[in-house]
C-alpha cells in the first residue's frame, strides 16, 4: 500500500475509536450472523470524485476520476481489514459506507 497516496491519510483516522463504535452497534446481517457497524460516511464526501456511480455508466465519471476512487476504496478496505474488518454500502442507502466487524466467537 505504500504507492497509494489515500492509505497513510486513512490510517491516520481514529480507527480505535472506529473499531469500538462498531463493536458497540451489533446487528445481525443478512446471514444472520452477528456484526458491529460504524458509519464513516458517504461516498458523496469520502471519494475523491465526490460522485456515486455504476461501472457501467460512463456519461459522468471520467476514467480518472474512477482510477482515483478505485485507490481511495482499495486503500480504504486495507486499512479496515487491518482492523479486523471490512467496508460494506448501506442497505437503504447505497452512499452510506460502513466499517463492519464481525461479533461472532470464533
């Protein structure tokens, strides 16, 4: 990750605070397994671009702009699995992004 130019910023957030947050918000998922969720925002302010997209749709994104919200996510989901977790789009909203975390015993 060190070539990516989002990771150092994301890792530097409070993802102790991340972490217990989400460990205090369990919910079951659609597997009907136990998860903690912490909401981290929307992909409207997170991204680099600023925009919501299907991959399909190319009238408003450029290729750079997708390149560079591609690095954000990959940087993103790096450092959450770091953490013990991954990021998931909310249910309702698809713009939501969430740092999930499993609260199943192992």
């Amino acid at each position: 990750m060190e070539d990516n130019k989002y990771y150092e910023q994301i890792k530097s957030e409070d993802w102790d605070a991340i972490v217990a947050k989400a460990k205090a918000n369990p919910q079951k998922n659609d597997g009907g397994n136990l998860c903690g969720y912490e909401y981290l925002g929307s992909c409207l302010a997170m991204f680099p671009s600023g925009k919501y997209y299907m991959p399909w749709a190319c009238s408003n994104v450029t290729e750079e702009e997708a390149a560079e919200d591609e690095e954000y996510r990959e940087a993103l989901e790096a450092v959450a699995e770091e953490n013990g977790g991954w990021i998931a789009a909310g249910e309702g909203d698809p713009c939501d992004v969430f740092f999930v975390i499993s609260l199943e015993e192992e």
